[in-house]
C-alpha cells in the first residue's frame, strides 16, 4: 500500500503536468482524482510504538487491537484510538478517614498499574484514567475503615496499618484490582505511602504513645527493682551480715526500692544516732 501511494503520487504530479501544458481537462481531473485517492491510502498507515496499541473501530463497531509495534496500513475510515500499554504511577494525595475505632487518620497510597485489556479500558467505562483514580480512593478508605491505626488497648486486633503495612498493602491491591477489572485494569503494586493521625488529634496521640512507653519502661524498672531487693534480703541472711526482724526488712526494702525505681540519683541522710 505504501508503494501504491507512492506510484499515485508520482501519477498524480504526472497528469497535473500534462494537464497544465496541454490545458487538458480530462488529465487535471485524473490528477486530481489520484491525489484524492492517494490522500485516502495515506490515512490508513500508523506507526505504532512498542508498549502502545491501536484500538480500530468500524462505524462503531469494534474491529480490533494492534499491539504489535511497527508500521502498518488499515481500512483507511478505521477510527484509531491510541491506549498506552505502558506501566503507570499514581501517588494520591493523603486524604482523612477513620480507621476501625473512628479515630481520624491521613491515609495515603501509590499504585502502579497498566492496561491489559484494551477492549474494556475504552468501551467498558467512560473515561479509564479518572476511573482509577476515583476507585483507587474508594478503596483506601474501605480498608482504613476495616483496621485499627494501632492495637495500644485493642490488642486483640490481628492486622493494624501501622504494624502490618505488607499485610495491608496486600489487602488494598486486592481490592483495587477487584475494583478496576471492569475497566481492564492490571494493579502490578500498591503501598501506602502515607499515614498518620490528623492533625486534631495528633497531638493526644502521640502523649498516648509516650505514656504507653513510659508505662511499659516503669513496669521493667519495678520488675528488676523486685527482683535486686529480693537478692539483696537473701543474701544478707545467708551470710549472716545482720540479722533483720521484720519491722526492719520493711524499712530496707521501702528504701530500696525508692532508690531503685527513683528517675533521679538518691539524696542519703546520715543518721549519727540510733533508731533504738
């Protein structure tokens, strides 16, 4: 088809310049009837791209995919629509929901992702690109509204978005592939990308962190003061240091246990007296 476009041009050229030296109408209008014609030819070549395709419809009728890349000719009233076969990145913006426990948090996700099938991606939505978007975000606040941000007293839950992100990050690429296969969408990866508290609570929140870790490091300190104490009654028995009577092994263990678990250095007082 390329060399008959050629060979009409050159024909066209041809009798538009016999035409004008012999003022032949016959050979003007042949002229002008292979250029019409070879303008017609020309419409039906398309270079196609490797990772791109051409979806051909015939009034409305679908024909046809080309994936292949190279240089090809095709029914020249073809309507030709280029899809990009080519991996896609989509980063959404943060957006405020609640998790699990209706606390608000910032959640957000990139999610990459390419056409499969061209067919579906141009006639099963309108408009595939702003279809995956506005799933995509549907999506992010189903599955922050399934899981807690973190378990503090929930601890039961099992999958939380702070402490399981591969989990989770599983879980919304399932969903957003359930949701986008109406269009011929492939979801090859998603993550989060960002999440935290919002900004009305963030600052409760992170003293609610403090204490928890203030807590667990009190109970360790309290744990091992115990434990030094109890070593310390025993040891003074077995050696026969001094002998305690109860009264006495009270005071002891009240004063170790106040320099043991104290968050600053003890301060002693000399008594030069006696206690009896």
């Amino acid at each position: 088809m390329l060399g008959l476009a050629v060979i009409l041009l050159g024909l066209s050229i041809f009798l538009f310049w016999q035409g004008a030296i012999t003022h032949s109408k016959v050979m003007l209008f042949s002229g002008g009837v292979s250029a019409l014609v070879m303008l017609v030819i020309s419409a039906g070549f398309m270079a196609i791209e490797p990772n791109n395709s051409q979806v051909l419809v015939l009034f409305g009728e679908y024909v046809g995919t080309v994936k292949d890349s190279g240089f090809y000719w095709a029914n020249p009233f073809f309507t030709k629509k280029n899809i990009t076969l080519r991996a896609n990145n989509m980063d959404t913006e943060p957006i405020k929901v609640n998790d699990k426990h209706g606390n608000p948090i910032m959640i957000g996700a990139v999610l990459v992702w390419r056409v499969k099938d061209t067919f579906k991606a141009n006639f099963g939505v309108d408009n595939y690109h702003s279809f995956v978007e506005t799933q995509s975000e549907a999506a992010i606040r189903k599955l922050a509204g399934t899981f807690a941000y973190d378990n503090f007293e929930h601890e039961t839950d099992e999958i939380t978005l702070r402490s399981n992100s591969t989990e989770v990050s599983d879980l919304l690429e399932l969903e957003v592939s359930e949701r986008l296969a109406i269009a011929g969408i492939e979801v090859i990866e998603t993550r989060l990308s960002h999440l935290a508290y919002s900004t009305e609570i963030a600052g409760a929140m992170l003293q609610r962190q403090q204490a928890t870790a203030i807590i667990a490091a009190r109970s360790k300190i309290v744990e091992g003061a115990v434990g030094m104490v109890e070593m310390a009654l025993e040891a003074l028995s077995k050696n026969g240091v001094v002998h305690l009577d109860e009264d006495r092994k009270a005071a002891m263990v009240s004063n170790l246990m106040v320099v043991l678990c104290s968050e600053r250095a003890a301060s002693p007082v000399l008594n030069t007296g006696s206690l009896y």
